[in-house]
C-alpha cells in the first residue's frame, strides 16, 4: 500500500522522534465520537474506577513501544474510510494525559490527515494537556465520574476537583465536549449527585451533549481473568426507570441527553 512511502517522508519530522505505549486499537461507531472511528486505547491510568472494563489498560507497562510514525501509517491506511463515515480519531485508554506529548503528536499527525481529533479523558490530568493539545483537538469526550468529592475519591481513587477544572478550562478554549456519566446504583445515582453534575454541564457553554451510560457487569470476567477484586459484584444495574430519571436530570436544564 502507498502509505509505506508517505510514511517515510515523515520519519524525519520531530513529530516522529515521539513514541508512546499503545494498548490496542479498535474501529468503533457511536459511543467515542461522531461517526465511525479509529480508536487508539493507550496504556496506563492514573485512576481505578471500580467499575473500570479495561483494567487490562492501567499499566503503561501493558502497553507496546509505538511511535507517531507508527500510528500515522495506520490513520492513514483508515482515513478515507471513518472520513466517509463522517468520523475520525479518537485517543481514549487508560487515560491518554498520562501520555499528553504523545498524544498530541497523534492529533497533530490526524490533523494533517485531515481527521477530526476526539480526547477521550477522565480530566484527572487535565493540568498536563497544553494549550497544543487541545488546539489540535476537536472534541472532548470527558467523564465527570460523580457529583462530590466523596463519592469520587470513593468510586475512582482520585479528586474530582481536577477534571471540573479540565471541564472548565475546555469551556474558555471553546473545546466542544460530550460529558459521560456513568450511573453506579448505590454509587452515583442519588439525586444530589446527579444534580451537581448537570449543574455543572448546563453552566459550561461548549458541553454539546450527555451520555447517561448504565453501569453493567460485562467487564467482571477481565478482573476474574487477571485475578483482580471486582468490587461492584454485588451492585445491579440501573433499571430502565433510574436511567429515565437521571437522563430527565440533565435534559430539565436543556442539555442534549442519550
Ligand atoms: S479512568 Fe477509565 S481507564 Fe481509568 S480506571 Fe477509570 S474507567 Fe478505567
């Protein structure tokens, strides 16, 4: 295929020096951005969500050495392709800040494809995206895993402070974002909770819309195959009625909701 050749023309641009630890890759439609999409999952997160359905993906070390060259070839062998399917690029993990170089490099590389750019992030790291990065991104596609503190700390074993900072900072830069929530039963479906987060989103101008995702069980059998806790054993998933209800939360404050 030619884009061997185009490849070559680019392994002597800095961008090309950089490398990072991909996980594993993925060719998605719906939930990581508009359109279809090639999805790059990168190794290591800083958090542990107990609901995590990659806990596969928490270590960098899980990761392989790729270079932006690398990942340029296969945008490239894929453009034509999402572009068709009104889609693009979405850097997702683990948590892509914790390789926030790299994935610039990876948005820069997409945009000189012509891709549009998705972040896919818990804003943890928010503080380490430079002003490159979210220049070079198109959409942010950012978790707000709870309502307080408290249940953050509790559910992800980091600070929700950070990512309401991350959400705050993608507001002034005008960074279209697409909130996720995940409703954990017992975890964050009480109504405080729920409430502070769409609080939170119908006063941030770029927020374009809300994913309500249910908690399920699908990622337990990763934890019985790594030998790992699955703490959530017990906790059921939100009936239909609880994810109207929080759904009804966020659409009460005119935000765009699924
Ligand atoms: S932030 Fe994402 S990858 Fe990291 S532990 Fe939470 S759900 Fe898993």
């Amino acid at each position: 295929m030619p884009h061997d050749a185009h490849a070559h023309a680019h392994v002597a641009a800095p961008e090309a020096a950089r490398a990072g630890r991909v996980h594993s890759w993925d060719v998605s439609t719906g939930v990581d951005g508009p359109g279809t999409r090639l999805v790059v999952f990168l190794a290591g997160c800083p958090l542990r969500c107990l609901y995590c359905q990659n806990p596969d993906t928490w270590h960098m070390r899980d990761g392989r050495h790729r270079t932006v060259a690398d990942i340029e070839r296969r945008m490239r062998r894929y453009a034509r392709f999402v572009t068709t399917a009104g889609g693009g690029v979405t850097v997702s993990g683990g948590e892509p800040l914790l390789q926030p170089a790299f994935t610039r490099d990876v948005f820069e590389a997409a945009r000189r494809l012509g891709l549009h750019t998705a972040l896919d992030t818990s804003g943890f790291l928010g503080a380490r995206a430079d002003d490159r990065l979210l220049a070079a991104t198109d959409l942010a596609l950012l978790d707000i895993k709870a309502g307080s503190e408290d249940t953050c700390l509790r559910l992800t074993g980091g600070a929700l402070a950070p990512a309401l900072a991350f959400a705050d900072r993608l507001a002034q830069q005008r960074t279209p974002v697409w909130v996720r929530y995940v409703l954990v039963p017992g975890w964050t479906d009480a109504p405080d909770e729920v409430e502070a987060v769409a609080d939170r989103c119908a006063a941030l101008a770029n927020v374009e819309r809300v994913d309500v995702l249910p908690f399920h069980q699908l990622g337990r059998s990763k934890y019985e195959r790594l030998g790992l806790p699955f703490a959530l054993a017990d906790t059921p998933a939100p009936t239909r009625d609880q994810v109207a209800a929080a759904r009804a939360v966020f659409a009460a404050r005119g935000l765009v909701v699924s």
